[in-house]
C-alpha cells in the first residue's frame, strides 16, 4: 500500500507540473509552482519513507493521501473563471513609485547590513531572537522597493531604477550567499523574471525551467552542507564548497529520507489518533508571533494572546532547522477537510495572477512577492503567505498610497500613470 501511494504521489506531481508546461505563461503560476516545490523538495524524501519499518503502523499512506489531495485542491482552487480584484486597481506616479522605492530599499538595505554584521552561528540556519528579529523584520522593505524597482525597469529603463536595482542586489546577493537562503534567491528571480512578463510579455523558456527543477532538486540535499561552512566561517569558503559531495547527499537522501516528511508524518499520525485540532487558531497564534513584539509588550502579555494549541505526542521530537510541511499543520486544523487550506490560497494567489495580467500594478507587485510565501504552504507552513500579506497591508499598502495618482486625474484605465502609456495584457488562460 505506500508503494502505491507514492506511485499516486509521484503522477500527482507530474500532472502538476505537466499541466505548467503546457503553456508557456504557466511557469509562473501557482500549480506549477506547487509541483516544482514537491518534486524537489518532498519527492526525494519519501521513498526511504516508504519502506521504513519503524513508522507507525498506516501513518504513511495517510500523509501521502492527504498530501495528494493537497495538491488537487491546488490546482482546483486555480480557477478558470475568477475575477481579478477590484480593490488593487489604482493609478500611480511612476516618479513618486521609485522615490517610494528607494526609500523603501535604504530602509531595507540599513537592517541587511545590520544582518550581515552577525557572526555566522547566530545568523546561518539558527532560529534568531532578540534584536536580530526586529532587523529581518524590517529588512523586508528592501525586497518591496526592489520589486517595485524591477517593475518600473521592465515597463521603461530609467538610471534611477537601475541605480536601485543595484543596490538592493549587493545586499539581496550577499545574505543568499553567506547564509544559503533558498527563499531569497528563488525570490530574487521571481521579481525579475515576473516584472519583465507583466509589463513586456517575455517568458523564460520552458526548457530551462525543466532544467532549472532537476538542478534545483540536486542541490536541496546539500543546503545543510553549504550552511555548516557559512556558519563556521560567518560566510561563504569556496574550496570547502566545493568539495561537497551532491551526488552522495541526493543519494542518501534517496537512502535515509528527509526529516521534513518524517515529521509530517509522525505529526499527521498523531493528530489522526488524538482527534484533537486547533481548527485554525494556528494562524492567530502565528500572527501573534510575529506581530506583537516581546522587547515592547514583555512576553507574559504576548503569551497571553496567544490561543492553547493540542500538545504533540511524546514521541515527536523533531531536529532543529527542519520544518514539519503545511500538509501537517493543514491536517492538524481541521484533520482531512485541512486540505480547503490549499484550495483558498490558490483561489486568492489565482485572483492576484488575474489581477496582475489585466494591468493592476499594486497586483503585480503583490503577486511577485507573494508566490514564494505561497510555495512555502507545502515545504514549511501554510501561515507564510498569511504572514507577508499583513506585512504588505501594514507598510507597503501606505507607501503606494503615497504614489498613487488623485482618482481625478487618474487615466479611466491605466495602472503605472507616466508619460507613456502602460501596456496592458489580458488575464492569461488556463
């Protein structure tokens, strides 16, 4: 039976990411994507899995079930015939854009360098506390003006778009290269190849898409490697890099499986048993975690907020570092009816990508930073998309409020106001 199971797995992925290159503008859409992070990150875990004697009795078919159906309800919650958003269609200033833009990077470049200040073994896959979470907090305005940077660059090149551009890749480079950040990096060329397909229609090839898959899956099983070299050393030793072994690490990987998964796992199985779910409050508690600071409230109050979780079993004890997948805390909100998790954000991810295409520029914006968060609901937990949504509604909303053109003067149907106008593109099939 899980062999079966991870056969069922495996075409469910294929289907996915069959269904993304059927049409070149899929790449950049969220069932693709949700297939291009399960083949690479989740596949390569679970055959080991599969055939370990040690896992509770049926708790892996039911992860792998669940999962499966995750993942239809991500390319079901991708509809055909959903409207864009009304409320993210605005006019602005392309002067006024990048002057927010370039604030918004001064700010966010001033807590990376903070950031990149930090020796290795407190900032290289540890879990940071104190100071170090109000600097990454803060830091996140840079990749807000890089985005907007990156969209008035692909529309028309200007020296000021490129000044900015240049600047937020110094920082954006070296925090992906000294600490290993995958999020980051994937991020980084979302924002650009996203900017220059809703404002000139360009698509990277299909072919290097697939390409980009296989070397992305190979180099998964050597980011802890990378980061116990950048940690020890507080960056990057070349030499040491390269001499990492990939092809034995993808193999033991193949051989041993990934904690990830036997975490979902165990944490499915346990939730299955206890019957006992927190029916969303998961995300209040989370917010709460991030958005009401211990340093000012003292954490007696910020405990307080938070809502009591079901205790985990006795026996999960999971690795520091590794995540438990969004199929785990899906299941423990609302056991298999978790899946309706993934069926509305591929609804809402579906909106913007509908949005964006019919010209909003607050949607384009919003979908380039939004589509990383939104993979992460299957490698780490659904909450990210969540998380970067209030983080958008709290500093980036109010900074384009600033850039946007008087309702009066604004054009009857133009997003990026300037002295040519916008190109707009219709709301892509499929």
């Amino acid at each position: 039976m899980n062999w079966l199971f991870t056969w069922l797995m495996l075409a469910a992925v294929l289907w996915l990411i069959g269904w993304g290159l059927l049409q070149r503008e899929r790449i950049y859409q969220f069932p693709f994507l949700v297939g291009v992070i399960t083949f690479s990150f989740i596949l390569p875990q679970i055959p080991a899995l599969a055939a370990d004697p040690f896992l509770p009795h049926g708790a892996y078919v039911k992860t792998i079930a669940f999962s499966i159906l995750c993942l239809i309800m991500c390319r079901i919650g991708w509809s055909a015939n959903a409207q864009p958003f009304r409320f993210l269609h605005q006019s602005f200033e392309e002067r006024k854009l990048l002057i927010v833009s370039l604030l918004l990077s001064v700010t966010g470049a001033y807590f990376y360098y903070k950031l990149s200040r930090l020796p290795g073994d407190v900032s290289v896959g540890v879990q940071m506390s104190g100071a170090p979470v109000a600097w990454l907090f803060f830091a996140r305005f840079m990749s807000y003006g890089l985005a907007i940077a990156a969209l008035c660059f692909a529309r028309r090149i200007s020296w000021m778009a490129a000044i900015i551009i240049a600047g937020d890749l110094v920082f954006y480079l070296d925090r992906i290269v000294v600490t290993g950040k995958r999020a980051e990096a994937v991020e980084l060329i979302a924002i650009f190849v996203l900017a220059f397909w809703f404002q000139r229609s360009w698509v990277v090839p299909r072919a290097f898409a697939v390409i980009g898959i296989v070397i992305g899956m190979l180099l998964m099983s050597s980011m802890s490697d990378y980061r116990d070299i950048t940690r020890a050393n507080s960056g990057p030793i070349w030499g040491d890099i390269s001499r990492i072994d990939i092809t034995s690490n993808f193999d033991n990987l193949l051989k041993n499986g990934g904690p990830e998964m036997r975490n979902a796992i165990l944490r499915v199985y346990n939730t299955d048993m206890s019957l006992e779910f927190d029916y969303g409050l998961f995300h209040w508690n989370r917010l709460v975690f991030n958005y009401v600071p211990a340093q000012i409230f003292g954490d007696k109050f910020k405990t307080a907020l938070m809502a009591k979780l079901p205790s985990l079993g006795r026996e999960y004890n999971p690795l520091t570092g590794t995540t438990e997948t969004g199929m785990a805390d899906a299941f423990q909100s609302f056991w298999y009816f978790g899946a309706l998790k993934f069926l509305l954000l591929s609804y809402i991810v579906r909106r913007l990508w509908v949005s964006a295409n019919a010209g909003a520029t607050t949607a384009q914006i919003v979908y380039m930073l939004s589509i990383v968060p939104a993979m992460h609901a299957i490698s780490h937990q659904t909450d990210w998309a969540l998380i970067v949504w209030v983080h958008m509604l709290i500093f980036l909303v109010p900074a384009l409020g600033w850039a946007r053109r008087p309702a009066s003067h604004a054009p009857p149907v133009q997003s990026l106001a300037t002295t040519a106008p916008l190109r707009l593109y219709p709301a892509a099939s499929g």
